[in-house]
C-alpha cells in the first residue's frame, strides 16, 4: 500500500484503483448544499443569495475534481511510468491529455 500527499491509500497491484474515501465526504457535503439551494428556491429567497449558493457548489466540485486529479497523478500515472513499459506511459499521456483538454473546454 503506498499514500498520496492527500493521504489516500492505493495498492501497487495490476488494475487496482486508488481510494477517493475523502472525497465522499466532501461530496455528502455538497449534497447538503444543493438540498439547502433547492429549499431557497422552494422559499422564494433572494437571487443573489441562490447564486452565491451555486458558486459556492460549482467551487467545491472542482476542489474534488481537483483532488481525484491528483490522485490519478500520483498514483495511476506514476505506476503507469514506474512499468518501464513505454506503450502503457504513452496510453497514460494520452489518457492526460484527453483529461486536460476536458478541463480546459468547461
């Protein structure tokens, strides 16, 4: 088993995935959030407050995002070039490029 900086915990073995066990947390959170937005909605509160509410979610969706990221980085992109297999590193830039591109674009 081996720990990325954020402390997520994944195995070296073939085809295994890191875990992103934090990241539900946070996501519960955001839940909450948005059930909260849907309650101002239902009460007809104040625009500006809904959409500081909004910006506040889309924000915490990209800090996961960010997280899993990262994760994917040190983890699964590490391992990819630890193989000295350059075909599997090669498939892992593209796989990044494709990820940064999507990025990018929203």
């Amino acid at each position: 088993m081996t720990y990325t900086p954020h402390g997520y915990i994944f195995s070296l073995m073939e085809d295994s995935h890191p875990s992103h066990d934090e990241e539900l947390v946070k996501l519960n959170r955001i839940s909450g959030q948005i059930d909260g937005i849907k309650r101002m909605i239902d009460e007809h509160r104040y625009c500006p407050d809904i959409l500081t509410q909004l910006k506040a979610v889309r924000s915490a969706i990209r800090a996961v995002e960010a997280n899993i990221l990262e994760t994917h980085l040190h983890s699964c992109i590490a391992e990819s070039f630890g193989e000295h297999d350059k075909d599997a590193a090669h498939k892992k830039i593209d796989e990044m490029k494709v990820l940064f591109k999507r990025f990018n674009t929203e």
